[in-house]
C-alpha cells in the first residue's frame, strides 16, 4: 500500500512539474459546468469574471433557473435538465448541493421539502457519475447556519423576534454536551427554554434535521465514488452553536474520507465559510495538479490564532483548509512560494464590525509592521493576494488607506474584505491563484471590483447611505422597493467620489452598480470600459 502512494506522489510531482513548464495548456480542452449557490454576484457574476479569460470553458447555469432574491426558489427540474444535459460533454462538474436539493441557500433554511422529495434528488445526484464515468463529480454544500440574529425574509419569520434567544438555546446546549455549564449558564438554559415558543422551535429543529440527513448522504456518496470530491462549508456559525455541533457528528462520518496521505488526494475538507465555495471549487478544477504553494503571514498579535466574527475557528486552520480546497499546498517557506496570502487581522485577534467607530485611519504599531512587510515582498516581486479580515463586512480603513497612498493597490494579485473571514479568504485566494492566467487589465479589473465593493462600499458607503438616505426617508434595508433606482444613483455617486479621493489614479475604469436582491446588503460591481 505504501509503495501505491509512493508512486502515486512521485506521478503528482512529475505533473505538476510539466504544468508549470506550459501552465494553461491542461485547461484549453476542458469543459467545468458550474450551479452556485444562487444568482447573487458573489456566487455567479464575480466568479464568471474570474475564470472566463482562462483556458478552461466554463458553462454556468442560466441565471433564470437559480434562485433569485429570497422568494424566488431554483426551476428545479429545468436545472436538473440542464445539468444532465450538459454533464455528456463536460469533464468536471461543480455542483452547489444547496441549490440541487433545496433549490438554493436562503430555500435551504425555508423550505419544507418532504424527505422522500430530498430522496429523489440525492439519487438524481448519484446517477451522474454512473451515467458518465469519466466524469467528475466536484459538490458543496453547507451546514445550515445559526445566526445570532437574522431578518429580511433569509430565516423564518419567527426569526426575527426569536433569532437570538434560540440561538443562545441552542448554543447553551451545545456547551453543555462538551463541557458542561455553570450554575448561572443552567439557569438562563432553562428561562431560554421557557421563552421560546415550543412550535418553532420545533420547525427549526426539523428542518436542520432534514438537512443533517442530507449531508450524511453527501458523504456517503463521497465514500462510494460518485461524488469526487466534497466540501462541507460551516455557514455563520461560532464555537458554540447548533451548527458546531451538527458538524461534529458529520465529521465523524467522513473520518474515512480524510486517510489519504496526501492533501491533495483527499475527497473531503470542511472549512468555516459559504459564498465563496464556488471561487474555490473552481480554483482547484483549474489548479489542483500544478500543487501551487501558498505561504500565508499575518499582522503581528494574535494573528492565525484569531478566531472571527460568525466562525468556530483559528483563521489559520481556516486558511490551511481552503489552501488544500483549492488545489494549493501550505508553506512555510518563503522562498518556495507561489503565492503569498498577506492575512490582515486585528492585533488583539477580536474582530469588530466594519461599520464601527473603530474602523478609522489610525494605524497601530502591529498595522505598521504589516505593511512594512507586505511592502517588502512586493519590491522585490512576489505575488501578494491580500485578505483583509481585521473587521467582519468590509475592509481595514487605516490599511487601504496606506496602501492607496503609497500606490500599491494596483500591485497586489488580489484583495477581499467581505463580509465574513472565510468568504474573503477564499476571494482571495482563488483570484490570487488565478492571477497568472489573467492579464494585467483582467487582473486590475477584478481588483478595483474589490475595491469598490468590499472597501469603498462594504466599510463606508453602506452605514452612509442607510444613515443619511434610507432611515430619513423610512425606506427599508432589506427592500428598496420604489426607492431602488433613486438609491442606486446615490451611491454611484458616493462610491465615484470616494474612488477619486482614494484610488483613481491606480483603477481609472468606469463602473456601474445594482442591488441584485433589493436590499442594501449586496451590491453588484460591473466595470463597463
């Protein structure tokens, strides 16, 4: 047995060998057919952007058989059509599980689907392969979150008043199983499970047990073959939360998946993240046999022990993880590396909000060292991808700001600074791997999309616009309604006039803004010249 995986590293070596003497030459003949999470651009337009300039062909499935907004559930059987159809000549296809079964992430948490009809589509997934064995079979899917609060139509409706009391339930309980509870922690169990209406509750419950059992299947088809690789994302979630807990018994049950001596071989990782599993997936369709390497290095302080906002570990081991997912390899030499992952984290390792006061201009003694070596690695010309997760949604104002003037935003391979740590380490890491394929225009216009969403209006014109536009004017967050195409105007033109203040000398390209869903959440970047 050892002398088989001997042979078969040495076979991994010599290829990726040969794919870095002619780097793009494995991808002209290959066809990915790839079903996100849902429409939003962060699973759709952002990742098309990224990979239609490779060599690979990349079929995406028809934005009007996704789910759309959060009422809208996928055309299920005209998806399933179309992925059978387009899976006879395709040689990887990259599967959201979310989508495929539930009809996309937000129908995931609402639906009320019997398991007989979770069945049907389970068996629809496993017939791929059998029907085209040369076929690979490439499937995400997420461990149903548990936020602290939620609204906006993405949860029940029960939610929005009792999010955070079931939430702390549940947590509560969760902690108790592992290591049991204080006095003062059984007490407030106990006036939690008296406050929570029993029914929904018991929705909630139920629903995240029919989405257990479809991810012990996941990975049941994993283990017999006609999935080739899966990955079980751990969507908002923290160290104590029905979600944590769910995912230690899922763990258990791909144990077996994880006996491959080499990373690369392996055909299951689980990591703390959602949207950004697409990007990954992608990224080791096109990257897995070159093996590139990847070295991480972090803001002095707590850095890879910093375990974020809405996740259940070190950012580190987070990180590690979606190397390996992406078709990378992790190393602690710099002088081997083939991308370099600048990880931007707060120096005492608690992660604030982007919107909060404390997202300013100054920079500490820790900020400063970053940079410094950031710098460094830049003038004598490694490639930086650079993951911005000191604060939750958006970026660092004190690093952009420094960067912006000291002109090295146009220098980096990639950036991300959205929304959750593990959504911006897979942004950037997957564009920064598929930097070399890109040129330098494609590569800047992927940046300055960056740039424009995750800086400019994720950490500063969002909290303005709802501030001085939406709450004057009563409109709401989570749907604009009439008011979408006045509000749109408004922040266009905020988002120009902090482009030109910030970094128009660097990105010098127009753009356009929509709000996909109606609500002020997310925002869609289109460059236009």
């Amino acid at each position: 047995m050892q002398r088989k995986w001997l042979f078969i590293l040495v076979f991994l070596v010599t290829f990726s060998i040969s794919l870095g003497q002619a780097y793009s030459a494995p991808l002209q003949n290959t066809k990915i057919v790839y079903v996100p999470l849902d429409d939003r651009p962060v699973n759709l337009a952002y990742v098309v952007d990224t990979f239609k300039n490779t060599p690979a062909k990349l079929v995406t499935a028809p934005e009007k058989y996704l789910s759309q907004g959060t009422k809208k559930v996928a055309a299920m059987d005209d998806l399933w059509q179309w992925v059978e159809n387009e899976s006879r000549r395709a040689d990887v296809v990259i599967l959201s599980a979310d989508t495929m079964i539930y009809g996309g992430l937000v129908p995931s948490r609402l639906h009320q689907l019997d398991q007989q009809v979770l069945e049907e589509r389970l068996n629809k997934l496993s017939e791929l392969k059998k029907k085209h064995p040369r076929l690979k079979v490439y499937v995400f899917s997420t461990i149903m979150r548990s936020p602290k609060m939620s609204n906006g139509g993405v949860e029940p409706d029960y939610y929005t008043k009792y999010g955070p009391k079931i939430f702390k339930l549940t947590a509560l309980q969760d902690k108790e199983g592992v290591e049991g509870l204080s006095t003062g922690e059984k007490d407030q169990l106990k006036k939690l499970t008296d406050q929570v209406p029993p029914e929904f509750l018991k929705d909630w419950l139920e629903r995240r047990q029919k989405n257990f059992v479809v991810n012990e299947k996941l990975i049941q088809l994993t283990k017999d073959g006609a999935i080739d690789y899966f990955i079980l994302a751990r969507d908002d979630t923290s160290v104590y939360s029905q979600s944590t807990k769910e995912y230690r018994l899922l763990a258990k049950e791909a144990a077996s998946l994880e006996n491959a001596p080499f990373q690369s071989l392996k055909k299951f990782h689980s990591f703390s993240g959602a949207d950004e599993v697409g990007m990954i997936m992608l990224t080791r369709a096109c990257n897995l046999y070159k093996l590139s390497k990847v070295y991480s290095f972090y803001t002095p302080g707590v850095g890879s022990k910093t375990i974020p906002n809405y996740e259940d570990q070190a950012v580190g081991e987070n990180i590690r993880n979606h190397i390996f997912a992406a078709g990378g390899v992790p190393t602690t030499d710099a002088q081997e590396a083939d991308l370099f992952l600048a990880v931007n984290t707060p120096k005492n390792g608690l992660t604030k909000e982007a919107s909060s006061s404390q997202n300013n201009l100054k920079v500490n003694s820790a900020l400063k060292e970053f940079i410094t070596t950031l710098s460094n690695y830049l003038q004598v010309g490694n490639k930086v991808a650079l993951t911005d997760i000191a604060f939750s949604n958006g970026g660092d104002n004190a690093l952009m700001h420094q960067l912006a003037q000291r002109k090295m935003l146009d220098q980096l391979q990639a950036y991300a600074g959205w929304n959750t740590a593990g959504n911006s380490i897979g942004y950037a890491l997957g564009q920064g791997l598929m930097a070399p394929y890109l040129t330098l225009e494609q590569k800047n216009s992927l940046l300055e999309t960056r740039l424009l969403d995750d800086w400019a209006y994720q950490a500063n014109i969002r909290a303005q616009v709802s501030r001085d536009l939406l709450q004057p004017n009563k409109i709401s967050y989570t749907a604009l309604g009439d008011k979408e195409e006045w509000v749109t105007a408004e922040t266009q033109k905020l988002l120009e006039d902090f482009k030109a203040a910030n970094f128009k000398d660097s990105f010098s390209k127009e753009f356009q803004i929509r709000f996909p869903w109606q609500r002020m959440f997310d925002v869609e970047i289109k460059i236009t010249n």
